[in-house]
C-alpha cells in the first residue's frame, strides 16, 4: 500500500511543479560553443519530462568543464549526445511528438502504426505496477509477445487517448524504464571519465558509443545488449589494466561494426578475437 501512496504523492507534484526548479540553471564555465547545444538539450528535455529533468542534464554536463583532455568539440558532442540519450523513445514520447504534428487543413491527419513487446510497455508504467505485471507476463510466456498500437489524431477519441498516453510522462521517473536508463546513463558518462584518465585516445569513441542505442524495439535492445558487450570486453579491461590493446579506439570501431544478431554471438566473437591478438602481444 505504501508504495502507491508513494507513487499518488510522487504524480501529485510532478502535475503540481512541486519537484520543479524556477528555472533552468547552466553550469558556471560552460564553454560558449558548447553552451546553444545546451539549450537545445534543455527545450528538448522540459518538453519531453520537465524543467527539473531539464537540470538534472545541466548538472550531468558541470562534471566535464575544465576537465583535463575535453575540448570544445568534445564537449559539444558529450552535450549533443547526452540530451539524445536522456530523451530515450518510449510510447509516451511517441504519443507526444503525434501530438505536436501539425494538421492541414483538408487532409486526414496520418495514423502511425509502431509495434512493441508486452514487457516493452510495462516497463514505461511505475515500478509498482510495473514489475508484478512483468512477472505475470514472464510467468505466462508472453512478456516478448508484441503488439500494435496506433497514434492518431483522425478522431476525437484518437486525441483523447494521445492526451492521455502524454500524459503519463508524469509517471515516467517512477518507471523500470527510466532507471534503466538513468544506469546507462551514469555508466556511459563514467566510461567517458575513466577514458579522460587512462586511455584519452579512445575518448572519442568511448562518446561515439552512445549513438549505437536508439528507438525502441528490437534495434534498441540490440544496441544496448551490443554496448555494454563492448564495454565489459573491451574499454573496461583496457582502464582497468588487465587488457593492453595498443588501438582501443579502432577496436571499439571495428567491434561496433559486426552486424547484429539476437543472441550476440557474431560481436562475442570478434571481442574474443581482438582480446586474443592484444593478449598474444
């Protein structure tokens, strides 16, 4: 019972502003070139969850000014990058960006159709509700059963329910989802801080990697399972010490290409590879 009393208090202010910031604060020392990419990255975050959403991306950018190997080109792709990934694609956004679509006059608005996992759209409700509902999806072999969902605005009800679906960003920093991110998010900026320090030639790439999780579905997943095989396999050994390889950055480039399968095993292989030649000198 405690945690929907938490999750009606928690809605309760996310509608009210109460968890909100007056407004927006950038960092002290945010690099001019850097600091329209920053506004870009705040507009695009209040519209997508909140000002103090907004912020918590200011906040993540202030670690990086005057870091010892960031430069302005840097910067401004970590700011780029940042805002994209924080504004992860789910079915509320999807229903938002529908609802933004202007209408012409005359002609009927386009219904788009997209297709997701049960678990994919549990995972966007609050934990609460979210995760019993999982384990009765898995108990029940359907959690990767999909389903097609429409965004329209060709009706009144089509609207009404876009209303309703937007509405229920008010619910996402409750969800698996968001904490799902919110890790890799932290993991992602952490991988870059550890490259700064034990391998600034592999920075870039390290930064890149984010590009490689996107949408949703079975790309997203892909790309997430892909990254973090990268990572754990190759640019956490390497700043860690226990793997030498002479070429970090090509080798996170040439691991990034191999094409994608559902169970990883091509990307294993190739890690596997590239290990074995910086072990075997």
């Amino acid at each position: 019972m405690a945690g929907f009393t938490n999750v009606i208090r928690s809605t309760i202010r996310e509608i009210a502003g109460i968890n909100d910031v007056a407004a927006v604060q950038y960092p002290v020392g945010l690099p001019a070139v850097v600091r329209p990419i920053a506004q870009d990255g705040v507009a695009l975050l209040i519209d997508y969850q909140s000002p103090a959403y907004a912020q918590l991306y200011c906040d993540r950018l202030r670690r990086f000014i005057g870091k010892r190997g960031v430069d302005d080109a840097l910067f401004v792709e970590i700011a780029r990058l940042l805002a994209a990934r924080m504004g992860y694609l789910d079915p509320i956004r999807i229903a938002q960006l529908k609802l933004q679509e202007p209408v012409t006059p005359g002609r009927k608005p386009a219904v788009d159709t997209r297709r997701f996992r049960l678990d994919e759209l549990v995972s966007s409700l609050p934990d609460i509700v979210g995760k019993p509902a999982m384990r009765l999806l898995e108990r029940i072999y359907c959690a990767h059963r999909t389903v097609q969902i429409r965004f329209s605005k060709a009706s009144i009800i089509g609207i009404k329910r876009l209303e309703f679906e937007a509405w229920l960003r008010h619910w996402r920093r409750l969800s698996t989802r968001y904490e799902m991110e919110r890790v890799w998010v932290e993991r992602w900026l952490h991988m870059i801080d550890r490259a700064l320090t034990k391998r600034p030639d592999a920075v870039v790439a390290v930064v890149r990697s984010a590009t490689m999780i996107e949408g949703y579905g079975t790309s997203y997943r892909h790309g997430m399972a892909a990254w973090h095989q990268i990572i754990d396999g190759l640019a956490k050994p390497s700043f860690d010490g226990t793997l030498d390889i002479a070429d970090l950055s090509d080798a996170i480039e040439r691991a990034r290409a191999v094409p994608r399968d559902p169970k990883g095993e091509q990307l294993r292989k190739a890690i596997g590879e590239i290990r074995g030649h910086a072990l075997a000198h």
